[in-house]
C-alpha cells in the first residue's frame, strides 16, 4: 500500500467512524505508529482531518458532512451539558430560534418549562421534540429537507426567517475560528444560519471543543456577532480567553 492509498484508507475509515486511533490504524494498515502520526500529519495539512491526543476526526468541507445519526452517538455528555447551560440563558425571551444540529436537539429538551414559549426552527427533530409540550408553540420553517441534517434549507427556509424578530438565537456551527468566524459546509445551510443571526436580537452559539479552530467552507457569522459562546472544558482556559476578547462571553462546563 503507497502512502497514498494508506491516506486514503485513513479519511475513509474516519468519516465511516467519526474518528480513529492512532494504534488502530496501525494494526490495521500493518504499519508503525510513527508512520501512522505522519499520514495524519499530512491529512491534517490538507484540511481532510484534524488530530486529536492519540487519534483524528474528520473536518467537514462541501464534500463531506456527518450525519445528525452520527452526531447523535458522539461526545453526547459533553453536549448534554453544554446544552443544558445554553438553555439557562434564555431568560425572558419569550420567543427563540433553535438551528439544526444534535446540540441544539438537546437545547430544545433543555428549555424552561414554567412558560409559555414560540420556537422557530428548521429542524424537523427540534419540532418533533417540542411539539408535544403544551408551554411550546412550534413555528416550522418550510423548504427543502436535508437528509442528513433532517432540517430544511433553501430561499423558502431564509424568506420565512426574514419576517421574524426573535429574542434569542441558539446557533450552531460546524467550525468556530477566530480568523474564519462560524462556518458550516453547505452555501444553502449557511444562508439560512446568516438569516437566523440577523433575525435574532440575541445569540448564543452553543458546540463542543472539537469544533473550534475548525473551518468549513462557508462563513456565515463572526465571532463578535455572538453574545455567548458554551462550550465544554476541554476548550482550554487560554484559548477561551482569545475568544473572549471578541466580545462574547464565554462559558465552559
């Protein structure tokens, strides 16, 4: 096997999994460890994965997304409680935007139950969660469905989120930087995430630690567009300071 097809080999066993170990690939490919470190090296370099303590993850691009499925079955305590500290920030809002995404699925569950509420969503999972709730009104954007995010898109998505003025945007992303702001890999997703941030008096972005430094193919908000940032702890203390001093705050749980 040349360096090439090992390489190959390696994004497609991560976008299979979600994520794989250095000492697994090793075994697998029935090369040294060292020689494993030095694909994900290169694989890194070239936007294709991003290298964690001991293994990878994939970086999504237009060419290449997670599905929620897959989301629903990776890092869910970290996102739990991110996403339970997001949904204390709702305060008096009496109407919210909740984007597609696993996170904010968890965001919705997570909402106050004493109130009444409107939440606005492309997500057909958010509206199915929350439809039942008798304190919840569920105003779903219409358009095109996405089969992987199961969340709709498109002119149809963005007109109707341009009549709204909402108190409180729970946003998400699939790539946070300070250089790049908020990405996600669709053009058409990304739209109606810029429409959501403009509708949204507030705005909370709300994901986990391996989104950050990230970057996908399309920018749709900056990082002082955002009046808090929830993340986990594995966002070390120096790097959530950087983000700080753009404006949002930052909690980590």
């Amino acid at each position: 096997m040349t360096a090439e097809e090992r390489q190959r080999a390696i994004v497609t066993a991560a976008r299979r999994a979600g994520s794989v170990e250095v000492s697994r690939l090793a075994r697998d490919l029935g090369v040294a460890r060292e020689t494993v470190r030095r694909d994900l090296r290169v694989l890194e370099a070239h936007g294709l994965l991003r290298r964690t303590h001991g293994g990878a993850y994939p970086v999504e691009s237009a060419g290449f997304e997670t599905t929620l499925a897959l989301r629903a079955t990776r890092h869910v305590p970290e996102k739990r409680r991110i996403a339970a500290a997001a949904a204390e920030l709702t305060g008096e809002a009496e109407t919210v935007f909740i984007d597609e995404g696993f996170t904010p699925q968890l965001i919705a569950e997570s909402l106050p139950r004493d109130r009444a509420l409107t939440v606005v969503t492309a997500s057909l999972a958010v509206a199915t969660t929350l439809t039942p709730r008798d304190n919840v009104t569920v105003l779903l954007l219409g358009g095109r469905v996405r089969a992987a995010t199961m969340a709709t898109v498109d002119h149809w998505t963005a007109k109707m989120l341009a009549g709204f003025v909402i108190d409180l945007g729970f946003i998400g992303a699939n790539g946070i930087s300070r250089e790049h702001g908020l990405t996600t890999p669709d053009p058409a997703v990304a739209e109606v995430k810029r429409q959501a941030v403009l509708a949204s008096r507030r705005r909370v972005f709300a994901g986990i630690h391996t989104k950050f430094g990230a970057a996908s193919f399309c920018r749709f908000a900056d990082v002082p567009d955002f009046d808090a940032i929830v993340t986990s702890t594995s966002l070390g203390t120096a790097e959530a300071h950087r983000y700080s001093l753009q404006g949002p705050q930052i909690i980590r749980v």
